[in-house]
C-alpha cells in the first residue's frame, strides 16, 4: 500500500527546527525544567542514552537531576530533522565534545500534542573516532 504524506512542510519543519534548538540550548545548559518538560509526561516516554536505559517521565528527570552540569557543551554536525504530517517529526544529529575523539549521536522522536511538540522517544549512543 502506498500514501500520500505531506513530508517537510516548511510550517512544521519550522516548528520542530526550532523546539530541537530550544531542547539543545537547555540540554547545554542543564535547563532540567525545559528539558523535562519538552519530554512526554509519561509511563510510555523512552530515553535510551549512553550508559542508561530510561522509561517513564520521572526516570527521565531523576537521571537530569543527578547528571553532573560541567562539560556539556557540544557541537552538532549533520543534522536532519524530517516532519511526517503536521504532528510527527523526526531528528537525528551528530555531536562532537571538544577534547573526545568520539561522535556522538542523537535521535528524537518528536510528537505534538495539545500542550505542544514533545518528545517520546530518544537515544544517544557514542562511537569510536
């Protein structure tokens, strides 16, 4: 079967470029209440990281409480963040620490929902030089 799927609308795409840079500006600056609060309110919401696998909404803001607050600055490369529709989204990045030889990569799944874009699922994961 095959359908029609309204892909990057410039409306949309616009929507979600602009929540990821206002996730990234509060993941760098350990702003946990934005970041907790761009995430699901859920039992459902997933967040697989890099030495942590995490379900549930107040697992996501346990692990943003303990996380240490230096050294969280970054650099994304290759960024691609993709709209299904006007509520679904995509983005996936590379990031890279300065002084690290390894890449970094994110992926977020994004959702709207009445309170606005949230994200249900994520994962980062890191790789060798």
């Amino acid at each position: 079967m095959t359908t029609t799927m309204d892909i990057n609308r410039p409306e949309v795409l616009r929507e979600v470029s602009d929540v990821f840079a206002r996730y990234e500006a509060a993941l760098v600056g350990n702003d946990t209440a934005t970041l907790a609060a761009l995430f699901w309110h859920a039992d459902a919401v997933v967040r697989y990281g890099a030495g942590e696998n995490l379900v549930g909404i107040e697992a996501i803001r346990a692990f943003r409480a303990a996380r240490p607050s230096a050294g969280l600055s970054r650099t994304l490369a290759n960024t691609v963040i993709t709209t299904f529709g006007s509520d679904f989204a995509t983005a996936m990045t590379e990031y890279h620490r300065e002084g690290s030889p390894r890449v970094g990569r994110q992926s977020q799944t994004w959702v709207r929902f009445d309170e606005g874009w949230r994200v249900v699922a994520a994962h980062v994961s890191l790789i060798g030089p």
